[in-house]
C-alpha cells in the first residue's frame, strides 16, 4: 500500500515539473501572436458565405450562421478539435457578448422589447391603429407613411428599425400589408437613410475613418454621390405609386390581401400582438413615449460626444458612442413611460414591470441571431479577411481609373454581403481610397469614397448576418429568412442600376465639375430605376411566385 501511494505521489511530482517547465513555453507561444496557416486569404471569406448560402436554401437561420461559425474556427485553428472549440466558444461567442460595444447594443434592443410590450398592453398601440385607420385609407398610404417616417428617423439605423416598425405594425397590419412587406420598408430607409443624413451615427463612423482631411466635409460632399441610399428611396416610393411588387414578394404581398400577413408557417413573433389591449389608452399613449425615446436618445448620443462638456453639437454628435448612448437614452426613457403610464391611470406600476420579461422574450429571437452573426464576423476577422480585400482592392486601384467607382462599389457590396457588417467595410476601403487619390484627384476620390459607402450598404441591405437586417425583421416582427429572400430581388435591382451610374459618374467626371457629375448621373440612375421597374410589371403582370 505505502508503494502505491510512493508511486502515486511520485507521479504528482513528475507531473508538477513538467507542467512548470512548460509555462515558459506557453507564455512563449503566447507572446508570439498565432497566425492561422489560411490567414488573409480567399478562405477567410468562405464561413461566411457557407452560412449566407446554407440560410437561403434551408430558410433555417441558426444553424446556418453556426456552422458557418464552427468552418470559421475549424480554419482557424488548423483543423485541431480543442483550437476549434475553444476559438467558436471563448474567442467568439462568449468575446461578442463581453464585448462593450455589443452589450450595450443588446440592452438597447431588449429595453425597446420592453416598451413595445408596455406601449401594447397600455392600447397605445391598438389606439394608434383605430386613429391610423381614419386618417391613412390606403395600402398605398399606409406604406408612404411607414417610408416617410423611416426617413424622418434617421439618427442610428438599429434605433430606425425598431421604433418605426413598432409605430407602423399596427396601421400596416389594419391594411392588409405582408410583415416581409413591412420589413422590407423599414430595413430601406435604415441604413439608407442614416448613410445620407449629416446627423447620424453612421456620419460619424465614416468621418472617422478619413484620416488626414476634413471627415465631416467630405462626407456632405459625397451625398450627392450616393447612388444606392438614393436609388434605393426612389425605388420604395415608385414600387409603392405603381402598386406593384415581383419575386417572393409578390407571393407574400398576395397572401397578405387574403389576410395571412406571414405566407410561411414560421411566426416567431406571432404571439406577441397576443398582448394588445384595445379597451383602454389612447393616441398619446404611444406618441408620448416614442417622442419621449428619441428625446432621450439624441441627448444620450450627444452626452457620450462631449455635448455637455462645452462640445459643439455637430462635433459631439461625430463623436458620439452610438452604443452607451442609446443604451442610456432608452434607459431614462423607460423610466418616464412607467411614470407617465402611471400618472394616466391606464398601466400600474405591477403591470409595467411584468412587461419585463414579456419585453426579453419578443426579442430573444433578434438577440440570438445578432449574437451568432457577431461570432461569424468575428471567425472572419481573425482570419484576416480585412487584409486579403484590402491587398485585392490596393492591387486594382492602379488601372481601370474610370471604372474604378463602380469597382470599389462592388467590391464593398461583397465585402460586407458576406461579413455582414458596413462599418468594418468602410473601415477597410475608406484609408485605401484615400491613400490613393488624396493629393490628386479630388474628385474621383470623393466619389470613390461615396461608392465605398455606397456599397457597404448595398452588401449590409442584401445580407442575412447583417445586424440591420436582423433588426429590421424583429421590428417588423417577421420571419427573418423572409425578409432576406424577399428583400434580395429588390437590392439588386438597385445595386446593377447604381454600378452603371458609378461608371457614368467615373467617365463624366474627366470632362465635367464634381456638381454637375453628381446631378447627371443621379438623373441617368432616376431614370433606368423607373424604367427598369416599368419592364418588370410589364414581364411580371399576373405572375404569382410559389414558395
């Protein structure tokens, strides 16, 4: 027995040196940064794509975005099981969500969950729809009002998204109008929108990344330039006058009009207007706080720019936090509703929190699909797809001046089509454009820089792990793969429209002034949009998709 126990304590020993001989090791290993074998090059771009095809044929958006998350680590960590594991869990899931920035974005989105919940039960909601249903008679005008209040949002694209779709649901809903419908609408004067309005935070994000020359300038100056956010208003505005609508959603916008607003059996959020009470509450009851969240918001953007430490409002605005700021604006914001409800009689105090948990569980399904793109950007990022499309893209930039607008516009399409993410595409192509024509051709660099947003929105509007795109489902509380595969036809449409523009643009601008470059081109874009869709409803007339 005392032999036994020598050996064992013999082997503990053995075991203990050798674990402190390896930490020099480790730490070895450690200091020196991993470099996976497939870093910056075309593979990093391969999990994301696995995922984007996966979700469009299977229509089954978890699993998609997660196996494309376990290639992503696979790749990675060189096809090692532990590497594998620990990047998909440690690295990924659990670093997006401990991630400042993602957190606050999260708490954002569940403490609006939260207020649509209360808004509903207090009959805000349903009063809305009554008031909405004598003054908007239209389908056609209910969506022009859905458009018109997108575009008035425009401060941040996930507070656009959320806030517009739960004003709208209910007047939309009364006429009859698909949820993919509705998703659509809204997802279109987010991003869009928020990429042509000087006061947003996507304003500051892209005057962030021009380094060396006025940010803010620049980015009023490339406005004009903008064909897809543009393009993209007219093509909402003409779809909606002309009454027509091709693809998938012709098939929803039809099965809508017989009163099945969803088309497929998946509601994930059908349960919710199960909460709308329409005996008490009024108008007020949902204006009120919206007003009061946007409010709220604005300061809270502000705060976080400096606004209150002497900061001018459009510099504070430049430098604002989106995240921490709507996270505290929606916050305070919350906080009034319970008081004013409460003043009103028409919500206890009991009653408002109970919309607590209601509130998370709406967005559970927003939540998890948000988290799971986070991880898959963050798989791509760390296999260097940043570098290997800025090493294509600065490769390219020599030759092919004229077309290179258009170039650069198709090349942030992809970009951020598969990663999913717009700022990171800006982040990328933004310090190429202007290392490459800062100094020398003023023009074509401000045109260059507007195609790079430009197309980092066409790729954020088009893809599935997009957070915006996620958004705008769970605002318009419809099936995401819905919304995707209906949305698709309609993005490109205008993504080929503007990519002839950019090359109109990259020829007229050897022989005109940047101005009259921009007021031409968006002429020739005006045009071919409408045209175009004029041949699709003629091609189209009395087709009906079939899922």
């Amino acid at each position: 027995m005392k032999a036994k126990k020598k050996t064992l304590w013999l082997a503990f020993g053995l075991l203990c040196i050798l674990a402190m001989s390896s930490l020099p090791v480790f730490a070895a290993e450690e200091a020196a940064e991993y470099v996976p074998k497939m870093y910056a090059s075309f593979w990093s771009l391969v999990p994301p794509i696995v995922a984007i095809v996966l979700a469009l044929i299977t229509k089954e958006v978890y699993s998609s975005l997660f196996i494309g998350i376990v290639i992503g680590g696979i790749f990675y960590s060189g096809f090692r099981f532990e590497g594998t594991v620990l990047h998909v869990f440690q690295d990924g899931i659990v670093g997006v969500l401990t991630d400042s920035y993602n957190m606050g974005i999260l708490v954002f989105l569940v403490i609006l969950g939260i207020m649509v919940c209360m808004m509903n039960k207090a009959g805000g909601s349903a009063a809305f729809g009554r008031w909405a249903s004598v003054h908007i008679k239209s389908r056609v005008g209910a969506q022009l009002a859905t458009i018109l209040l997108g575009i008035l949002i425009f401060i941040d694209d996930y507070f656009n998204c959320l806030t517009v779709g739960s004003v709208m649901r209910p007047v939309t809903d009364k006429h009859n109008i698909s949820r993919a419908k509705l998703a659509y609408l809204i997802d279109a004067t987010a991003a869009p929108v928020c990429i042509i309005a000087p006061i947003s935070s996507w304003a500051a994000a892209v005057t962030g990344f021009v380094e060396g020359e006025d940010g803010f300038s620049i980015f009023i100056r490339a406005i004009p330039f903008n064909y897809y956010a543009l393009l993209t208003i007219v093509m909402m505005v003409t779809i909606v006058l002309l009454k027509m609508d091709y693809g998938p959603m012709k098939l929803h916008e039809a099965n809508a009009i017989k009163g099945d607003l969803y088309t497929t059996p998946d509601r994930p959020y059908a349960n919710a207007e199960e909460d709308v009470v329409e005996t008490k509450g009024g108008v007020i009851d949902l204006v009120f706080p919206v007003a009061i969240l946007i409010v709220c918001c604005v300061i809270g953007m502000i705060y976080t720019g400096g606004f209150f430490s002497g900061t001018g409002f459009i510099e504070a605005f430049s430098g604002s936090d989106a995240s921490v700021g709507l996270m505290l604006g929606s916050f305070f914001a919350f906080l009034i509703t319970i008081v004013f409800y409460a003043v009103r009689k028409v919500l206890k105090f009991s009653e408002s929190m109970a919309c607590i948990p209601d509130g998370f569980k709406a967005m559970v399904p927003a939540i998890l699909i948000l988290t799971f793109a986070w991880t898959l950007k963050a798989m791509t990022d760390s296999l260097g797809a940043k570098e290997y499309v800025a090493a294509v893209v600065s490769s390219a930039a020599g030759g092919f001046m004229v077309l290179l607008p258009a170039i650069i516009f198709l090349v942030a399409c992809f970009l951020a089509f598969a990663t999913g993410t717009s700022w990171g595409t800006f982040g990328i192509l933004i310090p190429i454009v202007v290392a490459v024509f800062a100094g020398t051709n003023e023009t074509m660099m401000i045109m260059s820089i507007s195609a790079c947003m430009a197309g980092a929105v066409c790729g954020d509007h088009c893809s599935p792990i997009s957070d915006t795109t996620i958004m705008a489902s769970a605002g318009a509380q419809s099936n995401h793969v819905n919304h995707v595969t209906t949305q698709l036809p309609y993005a490109i449409t205008v993504a080929a429209v503007s990519c002839v523009t950019y090359i109109v643009a990259g020829v007229l601008q050897q022989f005109m002034a940047a101005p009259i470059v921009a007021a031409i081109s968006l002429a020739v874009g005006i045009v071919l949009i409408i045209g175009v869709l004029l041949v699709i409803r003629a091609m189209t007339a009395g087709k009906v998709e079939t899922e």
